[in-house]
C-alpha cells in the first residue's frame, strides 16, 4: 500500500494517462493497489503532482495583487498624517 502521507498531500490528483486514465489517485489506490505499487516502480512520473497551467490574464491578477500587497505593506509601515497627504 502506497504511505498514506502521499494521499494527504494529493488526494485529489489524478492519473494523466493509462489504465486509469482520469481517475483519482486515491480512488484506484482502493480497489487497485498493486497499479499503484507497479506505478510507483515503473513509471513514478504518472504519480507527480502536476503543475498548474495559468493564462495571462491569471498571471496579470497575481501580479498585480502582490504589488497592491506590497503597496499596503508598505503604507501600514510608514503612516502620514492628514496634511502630509493632502497638503492641508
């Protein structure tokens, strides 16, 4: 049987080719150990988590969210007063 620690990490991943083709790890690991035991000896690259695909749009968001987390970081650190921003 596969080490449970791998089944906490990626319960939901699944096998991108073969016998199981599009099925949960975890679920063929129920019914099917031994696949799991011949994959893991045979061809561990089918049991890698895979990484995920982003578009641009997604990689615009991400990095426009970090620098507007980095922008509020920074404005939490270094407060100025009313007059400072407003020339008051």
């Amino acid at each position: 049987m596969v080490t449970a620690f791998f089944f906490r990490i990626f319960p939901y991943m699944r096998f991108p080719r073969g016998k199981y083709k599009g099925r949960l790890i975890s679920e063929v690991e129920r019914y099917d150990p031994g696949y799991i035991r011949w994959c893991k000896e045979n061809t561990p690259w089918m049991l890698n988590q895979p990484k995920p695909q982003t578009n641009t749009a997604e990689q615009e968001f991400v990095s426009d969210y970090k620098e507007q987390q980095k922008l509020t970081e920074y404005l939490r650190n270094n407060p100025i007063t009313w007059e400072e921003a407003f020339g008051d």
